[in-house]
C-alpha cells in the first residue's frame, strides 16, 4: 500500500498530506521526510518535531545536541544560560570558552575550574624579591648612616680636629699640601729612656692645607719586628684649613735603638689622588734583658745539641756566648710552641738571677726565627770539655775542689730561691779560671729544666726527656716525687766524675744506660778509688744516700769542702 503524490504514508500505516509535515530539510515524497531542519528531531522514522525552544539542534525532545549562542550544552543534554555558569566570561559553539581570573574552562567546556597562572605567581615572587631587595639595601644604608654617625660622635669624643689657624702650633709644611707639628717623632723628647714592653704615647698633629677633603691615615714604611706601633684615631677626614691631633703608640720589644721612617697618606676625596709624606721615628729605649739582635756579633762556633747551636760572639764589647734555638719547620708548629715555651721559661728563670756563682745573664732575643740568649763567656768551656782536654794531673785537686764549692754555692742559690736545677752535670759546669786569686773559677748554666720548687712539693714526678739518666737520683729513676735532694744527689755524681777525671760509670761494666738505672735503684754504689781521699768519698757518700732526706744539705757540703780546700797547700 501507498500513498499518493500529495500525501506521505506514517509508521503506522495512515497517508497524510504532505503539507502537515512541517520542519522538514528536503522535499517531502511520498515515504514522508528523510532529514529534518535546524531546531527539529526525526520521529517515527519519517517525521519531524519541534526541539525545546533551549536547543539549537536535538537528537530527542528534551535532549539538545547544540544551543543557542547564549548557552552551554551540559552533559546531561539540556542548556544551560551564561549566568548559570559560575566564572564564564564568553560562550562559543555550546562550550565555555573563556573564564573569568584564575579560572579556565573544563576539557569539555561545561564548567569553569580553579587555573593557577604561572607568570603571575612570576611576577608576584619578583616582586616580593624586588620589595625585600629594596627593604635591605634601604636597612643596610640606614644602619651604615645609623653607624657612620655613632661612630663620628665617638671619634669626636676621642679626637682632637682644630682650626689651624686658631692653634698656636707652628706647622711645618710637607709635600702635596699637608703640614705637620714637627718633621721628626723624637719619643726622648720627654724621657731620658723608652721603656721596653710598655707603651709610650707622642702626640703629633697633622693639617690639611688642601682646597679639598682629605683622608689621613699613618703606616710604616717597612715591616718591623723590633717593635709594635699604633696610631689613635686610625683614620680622619679634615676639610681645608683643618688640623688633627694623633696620639701615637710605640711598645718596644727589645732593648734598641730606633730610627725608622713612618709614613703620612693622604687622599684628596675631590681628585681621588693619593700621596705620601715620610716622617722620622726616633728614640732610645731603656736597658733590658731583651736584647736586639743587631747587636749581637757571632764569631765562631762553640758546638750544638738538640736545643740548638751555641756560638762565641760579642754583645756590646762583651765577649758573649750565643745560645741560638733551633727551629723545627714550619709545619711542627706544636714542636715549636712547646720549644718556645721552655726557652721562654728559661729566660725567665735566669733573668730573676743575682748570683756570682751562676752563669751572668746578659740577655735573650725573643723576637721568633731569632730566638737566641746570651750569657757571658767561659774560657775553658764545660767541665767535661775540660776533663778530655786537660789529663788528670794537669788540674789540682785544690782547683777540683773550689770548682766543686763554687758549683754548691750556685745549688745553693737556687734551693734558697726555691728553684731546682734538676740537670746538674759536668756538661752544665762553666769553668772560667784556673786561677786560686779569682774568687769565682766555676759557674752554673742550663736552667732549660729547672722548676720552683713549689710545683715539685705537691705531685711533681719523673718527667720524659728531663736531666740525664747518669746522673738522676734513685726516686726520679723510679718516678717518683722529688725534692732539692736530687740535686744534691746529681752533684755526687759530677764530684765523683771530677775528683776521678773520667765517667763515674765504667762502658765495661755498664753497657746500657738502664744497667745503671737498676745499679741505682738497687741502692748500690761506686766504690772509692785509691788515689781519692777518704774525706772527699764521705762528702760523696753523703750526697748519694740511697733515702732523700739523709742526703747531706747544700750548707754541710760547703762546709766540708771548704775545710778540706784550706787544708791543701
């Protein structure tokens, strides 16, 4: 069954004209339509209805596929007005195309979500950056001013800047437009002598005679190791016509004679010109132990040990011995701290000495890489030199025995002081005369291990390194506590060695150096030689005894060697 030409057969059979099938794209025919317009959805397979008046195009009633410019197709199908979607800004092509700030449209163009814009977070941490840069240039330039002024009142307090002009001062004038109080800084000028390690103050006053701001500032013209220098206030700026009062500060190190030439800078601000002016520095320090080692001439080369070389040489016309402390390299510089602090305690130990019996100290160089002391000379040299030099029978016993009290009256000295020695051998006995007329013909020397005694009466034991096995009494072998008697016993060995003109303890006999520590320790020994006097054994017995405080006291020796001494002829 059809339809005729003006008619169209339904889905359900009937013939309708053609005419009441409205929406219809193409030409209806007898089958009905085959394509529906914009705004219509087919139906019943060849008809065609109106979409909801929202959609622009629609598969179903209700179910848009495209909308009106002014909407956005949801996902569910229905449209939905601009104002219904929360941040869109613009609508194309049923999609949200465009959101409002920070936001952006969804995948699907349905919704407008939270969008982080990059260079805005950019330009925000720039300007952050740029703010705090700003903030601490503005702070550091504030607290520099803050500073600048602080300091400026209180270098106003501390300095003098006068007119010159209004000042009675007679400057002097110097190249490039400065003048000074006086061209020499003579630091006599109201002291006989400079005092040596103490401070002494000049004032000197220098003047700006420039048109122009000028920076002053004073330095030295070479390093110098002889002496410190400073000068107060550091550095001024004077304007034109302005003077300023410096207090200069010289601390001497050593006993010298100071002529060296100070420097005068001057900047002019306005030309950024620098110049120099020279001043002469002078003055003559006071006498001390600390002595210059430009005046110290080295002759000739007496011998050397592990603390260094000694040399003969002159000091000041004496005729001097020149102890020089070797130096152990740059890199053990522990090894040269310690070096350095027994030295110095050396110096300080000789330096508190006034006795005719120890070895006269002229002085010490403490300036470093030139540490060196100075002790007057000994003609003979050491007793052991002496005892290879010279054959037993060349030295009297008469002489044997004053060189032995002359030695005692120097232990003496230094137990009365409270110092112990505690390296008394024949390697540290000076002989300087053989002659019976001089009152002093031995001395004492090395005090590089001596120690007060009040540091040994309380825990004072063996120390490493310290005197010679030789000669160390029973209770410094057993590291033991120690006293003034173990130097008495130390002067028992160097009697025996001298009253017997060799070495107390026979190579045959004892091997090693520990075979006399255990002949020692075990309460044994020397037996007295024939050709020794029993009475000079007895003193000797009565140093050695194997118990400290048995040991005789320095006044009981003396006593007895001066009786035997006045019984020789």
């Amino acid at each position: 069954l059809t339809c005729n030409i003006t008619n169209y057969k339904t889905s359900s059979g009937d013939c309708k004209s053609q005419s009441s099938l409205i929406g219809c794209d193409v030409n209806v025919t007898q089958y009905g339509c085959t394509r529906c317009k914009d705004g219509y959805f087919q139906v019943n397979t060849n008809e065609c209805d109106k979409c909801d008046t929202t959609c622009l195009m629609c598969s179903s009633y209700g179910i848009c596929d495209s909308c009106i410019s002014s909407e956005v197709l949801l996902s569910n199908g229905k449209c939905v007005n601009l104002s219904q979607i929360l941040e869109c800004n613009e609508i194309s092509n049923s999609k949200c195309i465009k959101c409002s700030f920070w936001n952006a449209p969804s995948l699907d163009g349905t919704y407008c979500e939270k969008h982080t814009v990059w260079w805005v977070i950019l330009v925000i941490v720039l300007f952050i950056i740029i703010v705090l840069t700003l903030f601490i240039i503005i702070l550091v330039y504030t607290v520099k001013h803050i500073l600048k002024k602080i300091h400026t009142k209180e270098l106003e307090k501390t300095t003098t800047i006068f007119k010159m002009e209004k000042s009675n001062i007679n400057f002097v004038p110097l190249a490039n437009h400065i003048c000074v109080s006086s061209k020499t800084l003579n630091f006599n000028s109201e002291i006989d002598e400079i005092p040596v390690e103490s401070e002494t103050k000049m004032v000197f006053c220098v003047g700006n005679a420039s048109r122009n701001v000028s920076k002053i500032q004073f330095t030295m013209t070479t390093q110098i190791d002889k002496f410190t220098i400073r000068v107060s206030p550091k550095v001024v700026m004077l304007k034109k016509k302005f003077a300023c009062e410096f207090s200069i500060y010289l601390t001497p190190k050593c006993t010298c004679q100071i002529n060296n030439k100070i420097c005068i800078v001057s900047k002019n601000l306005k030309t950024n010109t620098e110049n120099t002016n020279e001043i002469l520095m002078i003055g003559v320090t006071s006498q001390s132990t600390r002595i210059d080692y430009e005046e110290l001439i080295e002759e000739s080369k007496l011998g050397e040990g592990s603390f260094g070389v000694v040399y003969k040489g002159k000091y000041r016309g004496n005729t001097v011995a020149i102890k020089k402390m070797k130096q152990s390299g740059e890199n053990n510089t522990l090894n040269n701290d310690k070096n350095d602090e027994e030295f110095e305690k050396e110096v300080a130990m000789l330096d508190k000495f006034r006795c005719e019996y120890i070895v006269h100290f002229y002085g010490a160089v403490l300036i470093p890489s030139k540490m060196c002391l100075v002790t007057e000379f000994a003609q003979h040299g050491c007793l052991s030199n002496v005892m290879k030099k010279f054959k037993k029978c060349d030295i009297q016993q008469k002489m044997k025995i004053k060189m032995m009290i002359d030695i005692t009256y120097g232990i003496s000295y230094l137990h009365i002081n409270g110092i112990l020695h505690r390296d008394i051998k024949p390697d540290n006995v000076l002989v300087f005369s053989f002659d019976h007329n001089n009152k002093v013909n031995a001395k004492l020397t090395d005090f590089g291990s001596s120690r007060n005694i009040n540091m040994l009466m309380t825990n004072m034991t063996f120390t490493k390194g310290v005197g010679s096995p030789i000669y160390m009494a029973p209770e410094i072998l057993k590291r033991e506590k120690y006293k003034k008697s173990a130097d008495v016993f130390s002067l028992a060995i160097t009697m025996y060695e001298c009253f017997t003109w060799t070495n107390a303890y026979p190579k045959e006999q004892f091997k090693f150096p520990w075979t006399i520590a255990e002949f020692v320790i075990k309460g044994l020994r020397l037996p007295k030689p024939d050709e020794m006097s029993q009475g000079v054994y007895n003193i000797i017995v009565g140093c050695w005894d194997n118990e400290p405080k048995k040991r005789s006291l320095t006044e009981n020796i003396l006593d007895e060697l001066e009786t035997i001494f006045k019984s020789i002829h």
